[in-house]
C-alpha cells in the first residue's frame, strides 16, 4: 500500500519541457475531445498540402502529431515508423531542430515499449544536437527521458549526473514549472538511496516552485512525496493525514481517478496506523470501489483503442489505393505520351499489345502487393494480440492481484486485532476478494500459460496435450528433444499458440478420436508434425475457403521464415508438418 506514492516526482518523462514549437490547431481540439479518427484525417490532409508546398519544417511537426496519436492507441510500432520517416526528411532537409526533437520522441517510443538500450542511443542522440544547437530546453527534456530511465534501472550515478545537469539548466533559464521538475528529480533520487535529511531539504523546496508554478497536478505530487516522508521517517501520521486530505480537498469533483484512488489507499493506510480502524475501512471501501470503476474503465477504454485503431487503418488502406492509382494513372499517361512520339507510325498496332501486356503486369504487381499487405495485416494483428495478452496479464498478475492480496492482508490484520468480533460483511467481504484473486489468477494463466514462462515450449506443448485429453479424444506428445531446451520467449510464444489453433481445430472439426504431436529439431531448425485419425478434407476444395484461424497460421508461419504443409483427404485424417527456422 505505501509503495504507490514513492515515485511520483521521478517517472514524469521529458513531455513536462518543451515539445513542438507550433501552436494549437484542429488536431488539438480534436485530441481534447478524445476524436484520434478525425484528428488523423485532419493531419493526413495538412500533410498532404505541406509536402506539395515543400514546407519540410511544419511536415515534420505534423508526422509528430501522428506519432503522438498512435502512441496515445499503444500502437509503438506504428509510431516508430511515422517517426522513422520524418527523421529522413529532416536529416535530408537539414532541419537540425526537428531532427533533435524526433530523436527525442524516437526515444520516448522505444522506452514505452521497455527497449531501453535503444531508448537511449536515441535520447543521448537528441541531447547531442541539441547541444549543438545550444538549446537548453530540449536538451534537458531529453536528459529528463535519461535520468527517469536510470533511476528505474538503479543506475544511480547515471542518473545523478543527469539530474544535476536538468537542475543547472532549469535554475540558469528555466520557468517554475521545469525548477520544480529539476528539484524533484534530486527529492526522488535520495529518497531512492534513503538519505532522508536531503530528500526533505528538496521536498521542501520542490513544494515552492510546485505552488509558483501553480500546477495542480505538479502541487499534489509534491504534497504525497512529503507526507510519504512523514510516514516513513518520521511516523508523524497526522501530517501525513492532514497532507493526503488536502489532496482530496484539491480537486473535489475528482472522485474516480488513479490518483485519487491511490490517496485513498493511502488514507487507510494512515487511520489503521492510527488505530483509527472505522476511517481505515472506510477508505479502503473507497479503494476498492474506485479500483473496480477504474478496471471496468480500462476494459472500456482498450475496446474504444481497438475499434479506433481498426478505422484508421482503414483510413490508411484507402489513401494508399487512391495514392497507387494516381501513380499508376500517371505513370502509364507519361508511357502512351512517348509511345504516341516517338512511334506514331505503329501506335494502332503496338499499342494494343502494349496496353495488354502493361494491364496483366499491373494485375500481377497489385496481386502481389494485396497478399503482401494481407499478411502483414495478419501478422500486426497476431503481434498485438500477443502484445495485449502480455501486458494484460502483467496488469492482472502485478497490480489487481497485488492490490487484492493487500487488502486481503489488512483484512486479516483488522481481524487479528479484533478477535472478539464476528463481522459476516467482514467474512463475506474476505469470500469476494478470495474469489476474485482466483478468477484474476486463471484469466492470467489463460492469457499467458505459466508452463510456458517457467518451463519452455517442450514442457508447455506436454501439459497442453494432456489438458485436452478425454474420454472423447487423446492427444498423444512425442519430444525428440532435451525437454530443458529453451527458445526465444516470443519465438516460443508464437509456436505455442500456433500448435494450440491447430489441436483447437482437430477438437472442433475432426470428430478424431486420437491425435499425435510430436517436435523435433535439427540443426537451426524445428519441425513439428501433427495428425490426427478424423474424417480429413479435400485441401482442393477448401483452400480458397480456410478459416481465418488457418489463415492466421500460414501467415506467421511464413513471417518465421518456415513453411506448412497440409495432408488430407476425407475420411483419412490429416497430417501437418511444419518447420520453422530457429532464432538466433
């Protein structure tokens, strides 16, 4: 419970400086009123005129906006590339400012998604030139991204050299606003090495600059670091009650929010140190019900991301056909233009074979194109899957589970002190958090199976035979392998549920009776054979026809650079053998 007010100064990144110098626009109305669809409309159009106009500076400005859009729907990938290409034209144009800047976000990107060595080379990159540039703020904004990143990696004298240079810079010509960033960086950094005398001597003056900035958010973070203080060092609990009420004092219509549940939490936490246990409940009543709301919202808010991100890719997919036609409309114009020149003589009959020949290249090209973008969709869509699957069973597992075992801890501590007592809302309410840590746990399991963590793709594909073997149907594994052999997690993340469609689909659709698995490796390949004794299908018949399940499977298959190979006649059951190259 105390641990979530710790690190609020430190984890703000290097959006709190400055970021693109240009000023509001529809994309910002757009983006207040959560509408990412007509906001990226709106860009597309701006950006279209600004590389006709060759205005590169405001190009690049606009391919930040974008980025910035893809980032708020957790699309990084699709972030990086839009970023990717504004650096080309900037580094072409020369446009040593907006190289710096897109570095920076380049750096942002790669961070979110946890790849940190090459967050930063991209952030001491940006750093670099805006050196060069003699732009304090965004090299400090960069060496903000720096010092949140070392911190969390306990590389402390990294991050103490970054933090001194944030705060040389912010006290030379920064506003209250990146004064109080520069302060909290070294509060957050010595109440991470314990040396409490220091931390406080920073808190305090982080709470200066905090009011004269007047940032409510920057106030309340301050406020809940110094009575974290208090809490911890002093064990002065009623300043750090009366600090924690004054957050909720702040902000009166804010009930909901993660913030404010956390300084519910917290609040608890003071009263049961107090021994004031009926406020303690109460509070922790509050947590619960805010961290239920919270979830739900989440949920909500994934769904809303999702159904977004599908009608920009449709928006895309649309501007790239419009764009291709009129690509191939003027380059076959320019074609007939020389032909009608140069061979007038033979036009009426060159140019029919010609016209012929130029329709079936285009024909086959856009074949090619199709199915190439067809499998790239496919295989975004598995990654994000898998993606989501991660991260929402590290949601699960880290922090509702974690939040569930301490209330159920506090549970069992106000039961300990109050023996005497037989409370059935106080049973009842253990029986709830109980059944909803075992429904979290198995929805985490389901997501990302912990065999397949802990003990590999050998052990993982065992246990899923003999999960799914009945009275009905028995799957049979057979391992030429050392069964201690590891992979790639995401090489062994990608075969698991690749082996996992195809025994989802013997049960749904073979009527077998007995299946048969079995993986062998050799050399830098893996080779995994499955058959099963069921009524089989003409693989003629059903080849333009397969499901999206098998669809999806080819597809990530060629994607690892392996191939399938499908078996079947009806009546006679169907052997699959696949073969994958192995990761490096």
């Amino acid at each position: 419970m105390k641990n979530s007010i710790v690190f609020f100064i430190f984890l703000c990144s290097g959006t709190f400086w400055g970021q693109i110098p240009s000023g509001s626009d529809s994309t910002d109305y757009y983006l207040e009123r959560h509408q990412e669809l007509k906001a990226l409309r709106y860009l597309q159009r701006e950006s279209e005129l600004l590389y006709h106009d060759k205005n590169y500076t405001e190009l690049c400005h606009k391919s930040i906006h974008k980025a910035q859009i893809y980032t708020r729907l957790k699309d990084y990938s699709k972030a990086t590339k839009i970023l990717f290409n504004a650096l080309q034209i900037a580094e072409k144009e020369k446009l040593n400012l907006q190289e710096a800047i897109i570095l920076k976000h380049i750096g942002i990107c790669f961070e979110q998604t946890k790849n940190i060595k090459q967050a930063i080379y991209y952030l001491r990159k940006s750093e670099k030139s805006a050196y060069a540039q003699e732009n304090d703020t965004l090299s400090a904004s960069a060496q903000q991204g720096l010092f949140k990143i070392f911190t969390e990696k306990n590389n402390l004298d990294s991050a103490r050299f970054y933090m001194k240079r944030i705060l040389h810079i912010a006290k030379n010509n920064g506003t209250n606003h990146q004064k109080y960033i520069g302060y909290s960086n070294f509060a957050a950094y010595y109440l991470k090495t314990k040396e409490y005398e220091k931390a406080k001597k920073y808190l305090d003056t982080t709470l200066l600059y905090a009011k004269a900035s007047q940032n409510l958010n920057s106030l309340n973070n301050t406020r809940n670091n110094i009575a974290y203080y208090y809490l911890e060092v002093e064990k002065n609990y009623k300043k750090a009650e009366k600090l924690f009420l004054e957050i909720l004092a702040s902000k009166p219509n804010d009930t909901i929010s993660l913030s404010t549940s956390d300084t519910y939490l917290n609040l608890s936490y003071v009263y049961e140190k107090m021994n004031d246990f009926q406020k303690a409940n109460i509070y922790l009543n509050k947590y619960i019900d805010n961290t239920d709301a919270l979830f739900n919202e989440r949920v909500s808010s994934e769904l809303r991301d999702t159904e977004t991100k599908y009608k920009i890719y449709k928006i895309e997919d649309t501007y790239k056909t419009k764009e291709q036609l009129l690509k191939d409309k003027e380059a076959r114009n320019k074609k007939l233009l020389y032909i009608f020149i140069t061979l007038f003589a033979f036009c009426s009959i060159l140019f029919y074979f010609f016209y012929q020949n130029m329709r079936l290249k285009q024909k086959n090209k856009l074949k090619d194109v199709n199915n190439k973008i067809q499998q790239n969709i496919i295989n975004a869509t598995i990654d994000g899957q898998e993606f989501e699957r991660k991260r929402i069973a590290g949601i699960l597992h880290d922090s509702i589970s974690a939040l569930l075992s301490s209330a159920s801890l506090h549970l069992m501590a106000y039961e300990t002190n109050h023996l005497d007592e037989s409370s059935p809302e106080l049973i009842k309410t253990k029986a709830i958090i109980k059944e909803a840590h075992d429904k979290i746990r198995d929805l985490s399991h389901t997501l990302i199976p912990p065999v397949l963590e802990k003990l590999g793709l050998l052990s993982a594909l065992q246990d899923l035979c003999e999960k799914n073997s009945n009275t009905l149907i028995q799957f049979e594994f057979t391992n030429h392998i050392a069964k201690d052999s590891r992979y790639n997690s995401e090489f062994e993340m990608k075969m698991y549920f690749i082996v996992a469609e195809l025994l989802n689909n013997i049960i749904k659709h073979s009527q077998a009776s007995k299946a048969f698995i079995s993986v062998e490796q050799n050399n830098k390949q893996l080779f995994i054979n499955v058959e099963d004794n069921g009524t089989g299908f003409d693989t003629k018949k059903t080849e333009h026809k397969e499901g999206f399940g098998l669809t999806q499977i080819k597809a990530r298959i060629r994607s690892m650079k392996g191939s399938i190979t499908i078996n079947s006649k009806p009546n006679t059951g169907t052997l699959i053998y696949i073969k994958v190259e192995l990761p490096d």
